[in-house]
C-alpha cells in the first residue's frame, strides 16, 4: 500500500466567489464543484478551496507548490496584474537553501511558497 495523493482543504475567506475567480486566473482548473468546495489542479498539483472564513487559520497556513521557474511565474502574475486584481500580496523571487521561491498571500491570507525545483 502507498500513499497517492495529497490535496488540501484551502479556506477561501469571506468571498469564496472571487477565490475561486483568484485561481482560475493564477492558472488552475476547475475539476469538480459541489456546492461550498471547488476541486481545483494544474499540471499535478491539486487542492480543494472550501467556502470557510477564519483569518486565524488562513494566516497561519502555509503551501509550498514545486514550480520549474521562479522568475518566469512571478513575471506572469505581474503581467496578468492578479495583486491590483484582488489585492493579493505577491514577493519577489528570492533565493532560500530550499530553491528560489515566490511567495503569494492570497485573498484569505494564506501563504503559497511557489518553489522551484
């Protein structure tokens, strides 16, 4: 026996509508919809954004997605203009003994590290 998969519950914040709108336009793809959860995946990473409001959980969650460049994703976010779009906080790529990463917070203050591998 092994372990397949591994998809987190992702609180959206107060506005599970423009979440979702959020991931549509970071690159994700809606796979299923039921109600107060949205299946979302990319390439191989998949996660479930729940209708869910707590600003401390959210703030104290943190993801890590493995991207193949860092710069290359941070420049896409920027010219699709998602942190004037909805506000979300978005680093500069910068180097850490684990890869160069991005940091995203999103509309519900979660942390994404978008690390490349």
């Amino acid at each position: 026996m092994k372990f397949l998969s591994l998809q987190p519950f992702i609180p959206s914040g107060k506005n599970f509508e423009r979440s979702k709108q959020f991931f549509i336009e970071l690159g994700f793809t809606v796979t299923w919809h039921a109600g107060d959860y949205i299946g979302f995946e990319k390439d191989d990473c998949k996660f479930i954004l729940q209708k869910y409001d707590n600003k401390n959980f959210a703030e104290n969650l943190m993801i890590s997605v493995g991207i193949t460049n860092a710069q290359e994703f941070w420049n896409e976010v920027n010219e699709k203009q998602l942190p004037q779009k909805f506000g979300i906080r978005l680093g500069k790529p910068i180097q850490q003994p684990y890869g160069n990463e991005v940091n995203i917070i999103d509309i519900a203050g979660v942390c994404w590290h978008f690390v490349e591998q």
